[in-house]
C-alpha cells in the first residue's frame, strides 16, 4: 500500500513540476486573466484529467465563476441545491484558507429526516454535501495570504492526497502570475474582465457599421482612459477582400472618433491622422512579423520572408495571434520622425498618440484605433498593453460588419432576427408570441381565398304534368297502373264501376225501343197524337241514353299520351273507394323534358337575384343521391327562374329556383320524379372566413341588429 502511494505521489510530482515550469514560462510575459486561467485549466486537464473543472474569483460580496470545463456532468441545473452547498464550501475554504475535498454522494442523511434534499424545507442551511458520482475537489488560489480565488476540479474515484498535494501546488503558482501582473485588488481586475465580456456579448450579431463602430470606440476609451480614440477603416475592404495578399490595404479612411476635439472627417486634421496610421502601421507590423518569424519553419520562411522599406508584408497564419507592439509618438521626441508625424503633431492638438490594428480572421488589417491625449498617464499606458484582444475581437467583428455593409437585405433579415431574439426571447414573451402566431397563422387562414358556392337542396320533376280527375262519382273498380310505371298513348289507367250506368243504359235503350214500336204502331192505327206523344218519348230515351253512354265512357281513365304515372301516392290504395267530381285519380308526366326546384332561404334568393343581374348567368351544378358519381350541369339565367310564393297545403313562402335540366337521351328512362340532391351555384372566390360564418353573420345581423 506504502509502495502504491508512493508511486502514486512521484506521479503527481512529477506532473505537478511540469505545470510549473509551463506556467513559470508563461508568468514571464503575463497574459490577460482569463487567458492564464485558461491555460492553467488546460495544463491541469492534460496533466491529471479530471472530469471537470471551474475557477472561482472572490467579488464581493460572493465568488464568481470565471471559467468553466464540462459543467454539464455536474447536472447542477436540475439540483440547484447542489450548486449553493459548492457555493458555501467556496466560502469555507476562503476562511479557512485550506483544501477542501467531498467525496462523492456524501449527503447529510441523518438531518434530513428520510426527506431528498430538494425537498428539505431550507436545503440552503444543511451542511456542505455532494449529490454527485465525482470526488470534489475545493483548492484555494492565494494572493498575499488571502485567498483571491479558489479552483473547483472533480475526479472518479476516492480522494487522494498526493493528487491533493498536486493540485495546491499548481495553484501556488498561479500567485507568481498575480504578482507579475500587479494585481492588488483582484475585484478591479474581474471588473475589468467583465466589462470586456459584456463588450463581446454586444459585439455579437451587430452588423450595423455605424454602431459597431460606437460600440469599439466607447469600449476603448473607457478601458484605455485616453483622451480620444479614433476608428479608421481600409478602403474598399468589401470589394479587395478577395485579392488581398498583404497584410494591409492601400489606404484607411477616418470613419469615427470619441472624446475630445474630435476632427470632421474632412478636415486637414484627419487627412494628417491618415497619414500617420499609414507610416505608424507598416512599421508595425514589419515589427510584428519579424517577431513571428522565428516561430516558422524554414519552407514557411522561405515563402514568407518579409521585406522592409515598402516591400509586402504577408499576413500571419490565421489563428495565430500577433504580439501587441505599441508605436509611440510623442510630442519632444521627434528628432528622427518622418514626415508623417511632424505633419500630425503640427495640428493636432495632442502631445502623445499610438495605434491598435484591427485583424480580421485572416489576419488582415480591417481597421485601425488610434488612440491619443496630452498627458500620458501611467495607467494609460498600462491599460493600452492589456488590450491585445480588442485587436481579435473588434478586428473580426467589424471585417463582419464591411462585408455586410451594402447588403441591405441581408442586414435587415439580421435586424429582425436580432431584435425577435432580444425581444421575444423570454418565457413569458415566448408564449405571447406563439399564441399570437397561432392568431396570426389563423387570420391568414382565414384570409385565404377559396372557392365560393351556395348550396341547397333540389328535387327534379317533369316540366309537364297533367292531372286526371274523377268525372263523375262512381266506386273505383280496377287500378291498371302502379306509380312510376310507363303507359302509352290510350292504355286504359283506371276503371270505375259502371254496373247501375249498364242497368240505366239497357232501360233506356228498352224504353227507346219500345217507344219506336209504339209510335209506328199508331201511325199505322191513324192516331197521329198518339204518335207524335210516343215519338216525344222515345226522343227523351235516347237522350238519357247518349248521356249515360256519355258517362260511361269518362268512368274509363285513359292516358293521352305515352308518360310516366306520377301518382297519386295512394293510387293502389284507391281501388273499391268511390271517387268524387274533381278528385285527382292519377298524375301523368311527359318524360322527355325535366325541371330542378332547389329549395332556397330567403338570403340565398336575395343573393342571387343580386348576382344574376351583375353576371348574366351563374353557373351551377346538380348531384343527385341515387347516383352522385354524375354531375348534371345547370344554368341560372332569367329571374323568372327565382320564384317564391305561398306554399298552399302548409301556408307558408317558399323560396325557389326552378331551372331546365338538360339530360342525355339515353339517362331518361333512369330519372325518377322525386329524386333529391344538391345544388351548387359557383359565386366566385371568398375569404374562408367568409364561407365558414356567413349564415352565422346573417343570422347575428336578423336577430342582434
């Protein structure tokens, strides 16, 4: 076991005096903050390979985390109780100033009363405890024998103490960085980082070339505390983009400047201030690459080898970041200037100036802050050389912003989706927002035209119809017919008893004949009063006999043309009743022509009234129920075919269209008088709000208005 251990703690030593020495290397030229605290993350994962860690820097009156490694694993958002017993352990370490370590699923169980902690009624006052599958590790950063910081690492497995050990001891080198960088009031620097976080974060998605440009210079004159900064941009970047070879471009243009006695961007001043960034720039960046060649191998050197005096300068690899070198020109100190800055220090009305190039992603010159004032203060200058990032940062963000410059529809897209994200982007207004596109998807379907018809019911009909009524009171004796059936021309419908007609015709007839008889018989005798007397009598025989002759030909119903039996309904039904003068024994039809009645409202006959008269013609389509497959077509064209009236047999209007129904020859014989169906008369395109609510809106507007 000793044996283990000690492998296991010359191990961690071993690691532990690599980080140090990285670090010691790194402490010779500081970077900023975040960057060391990134490095150092990096060397501690690649040394020990924990799971996760985080920095912690004290900002009263709590710790903030600085920057953070796999936090997901922790799952803290779905236990925030979690996070507020790390956040108190935080504030142990910083009193007691010593390691803590938590091995994992350490939970106060024995104070929780069979209860999760989330359910604790103040889970914020328990002991420390660790709900995770990872062994904690709470490692303090000292500054001055105060714990300025305090490094979160957690790790598989127990505790160890070697790995403990390790661990504060890359920590105790985190305070050369601290003192190398003077960083007395640790709260100050964090400030100062977040003020540039929160610069990032409205860096990110402008587009817009005016407040982007705002954007940097408010940025740089706050954190420099210079007198004025000015903005200048390269010349034609959107169109020379694509060919640029060199660093820079021909010419960077005044744009915009912030603080005092700002020039116009047309004045001679300017023109001087465009001058000077040309010289200062090249010097520069010929500084720069010389820098960075050491860093290349020789192919790269031969193929990148850098000419002074006008010659070009290639641009460094993209992703490499290029030393901060700042170029000084100061009022006093010109006694080798050119003519550049003689000119510039003639009029303008400061007595110090330098730059900071822009880069963007390939490491090209997009712009240029100059930055300028009459008393260099030594936190000025200080404040200058911890602005490498803006070079990165703004360079990238405004080579975005001229590439967008004159495409507006794209910048407009941008703007919205800006603004809906910054606008809409809560939950509350995330809601609203779905509702309100539900409403909005729903009037625009709504709006939507579609194809408008009235409908209604229909029954088709011949066009001609005849009744036959009874012409004498008789008993029905035979019904020939049923209803539907076809007759032709003279085929006998109905038969009426005719048995007392028979008897009075055969007296009559009697009586005529025996009145004949006797009127001869007297003629011959030569009693000629007598004759005339029984010639008179056989006269009225023979009329009551051509009239019961008469009737008994209308006691025989027959069809006077070939047709179709309409009815009545109950026509079966009527054999052996005694039909009466007027009573309607049977309906015929002429078969070759029909009619439609569409059953109307009065609103819909209103409505096509007012549409025939503006078209001409509507036109409409007929379905009927015992074959929908064929579709009959229609045509609504005089008003008289609109017809309304008082219905008799239920004393009520009716509101109809009877319309001519032209059919093939050959479909006759399938037509049934009675059959039903729908109707549809094509109006034109609606909204679909219009179709779906009319009636309702009528109705609403009869009985409300």
């Amino acid at each position: 076991m000793e044996d283990s251990f000690s492998n296991q703690s010359t191990s961690y030593t071993k690691i532990s005096n690599e980080i140090s020495a990285h670090l010691a290397q790194i402490a010779k030229e500081p970077p900023e903050l975040l960057e060391y605290f990134r490095a150092h993350g990096t060397l501690i994962k690649r040394g020990f390979q924990p799971i996760g860690l985080a920095y912690y820097i004290h900002a009263a009156p709590q710790f903030q985390r600085v920057l953070g490694d796999n936090l997901e694993s922790l799952d803290l958002g779905s236990h925030p109780e979690q996070e507020s017993a790390f956040l108190r352990v935080l504030e142990d370490v910083s009193i007691e100033k010593k390691t803590s370590v938590i091995p994992a699923g350490e939970v106060p169980v024995g104070l929780l009363h069979g209860q999760t902690v989330a359910d604790a009624p103040a889970p914020h006052k328990l002991p420390t405890f660790n709900q995770t599958a990872y062994t904690q590790y709470f490692v303090p950063i000292f500054l001055d024998d105060k714990v300025m910081g305090v490094l979160q690492v957690w790790f598989t497995g127990g505790a160890s103490k070697a790995l403990q050990e390790a661990l504060e001891q890359a920590c105790l080198d985190a305070e050369l960085y601290l003192k190398s960088r003077q960083v007395e009031q640790v709260s100050q620097e964090l400030g100062r980082i977040y003020s540039y976080s929160g610069f990032l974060e409205s860096l990110s998605g402008e587009f817009d070339l005016n407040i982007l440009s705002e954007k940097i210079l408010s940025y740089a004159h706050h954190a420099s505390g210079s007198e004025r900064v000015s903005l200048f941009l390269a010349k034609g970047y959107q169109q020379l983009i694509a060919d640029a070879v060199e660093s820079l471009f021909d010419q960077y243009i005044f744009f915009n400047a912030v603080g005092i006695q700002c020039p116009h961007k047309k004045s001679e001043e300017s023109r001087s201030m465009e001058s000077l960034i040309a010289s200062l720039l090249r010097q520069l960046l010929v500084q720069q690459s010389e820098r960075i060649e050491s860093l290349r191998s020789p192919q790269e050197k031969a193929t990148a080898a850098v000419e002074k005096d006008g010659s070009k300068v290639l641009p460094a690899p993209p992703g490499q970041r290029l030393p901060l070198i700042l170029q000084w020109v100061k009022r006093g100190e010109t006694s080798e200037a050119n003519e550049e800055v003689l000119h510039y220090l003639d009029l303008a009305p400061m007595n110090w100036a330098t730059i900071l190039p822009l880069y963007d992603e390939s490491n090209r010159v997009c712009g240029v802050l100059l930055f300028e004032g009459k008393d260099l203060k030594e936190s000025t200058s200080a404040a200058l050389l911890r602005m490498q990032s803006i070079m990165y940062s703004g360079g990238h963000a405004l080579s975005t912003a001229l590439f967008w410059k004159d495409r507006w529809a794209l910048q407009w897209a941008h703007r919205w989706i800006s603004w809906k994200d910054g606008t809409l982007n809560t939950p509350k207004k995330r809601k609203a927002g779905r509702w309100i596109s539900f409403v909005l998807l729903l009037m625009c379907a709504l709006l939507f035209p579609v194809r408008f018809h009235i409908k209604a019911p229909a029954q088709i009909r011949p066009q001609e119809v005849i009744q036959m009524p009874a012409q004498t009171v008789a008993r029905i004796l035979d019904v020939s017919v049923r209803e539907g059936a076809l007759v032709e021309k003279g085929s006998v419908l109905v038969q009426l008893d005719t048995r007392e007609l028979e008897y009075e015709r055969s007296r009559y007839e009697s009586e005529y004949l025996q009145f004949l008889t006797e009127a001869d018989r007297l003629l011959e005798e030569g009693d000629e009063g007598g004759m005339q007397a029984a010639q008179l009598q056989a006269e009225k025989a023979l009329a009551q006999l051509k009239s019961i002759r008469y009737e008994l030909n209308r006691a025989i119903i027959r069809a006077p043309f070939s047709g179709l039996v309409l009815g009545p309904k109950n026509l079966e039904q009527k054999q052996g009743q005694v039909a009466q003068v007027g009573e309607t024994l049977v309906e015929l039809a002429q078969p070759d022509t029909w009619e439609v009645r569409i059953q109307l409202t009065e609103q819909n006959l209103v409505f096509l009234a007012a549409l025939l008269q503006e078209r001409g013609v509507i036109e409409g389509k007929l379905k009927l129920v015992a074959d929908p497959s064929v579709v009959y077509p229609l045509q609504l064209s005089k008003e008289e075919q609109l017809a309304y009236g008082l219905d008799i047999s239920g004393e009520e209007y009716f509101f109809d269209a009877i319309i001519p129904l032209s059919i093939d020859p050959s479909m006759k014989d399938l037509l049934k008088a009675g059959f039903g169906g729908r109707v549809a008369f094509y109006v034109g395109w609606r909204p679909l709000a219009y179709v779906l609510f009319r009636e309702v809106v009528l109705s609403v507007k009869v009985n409300w208005f």
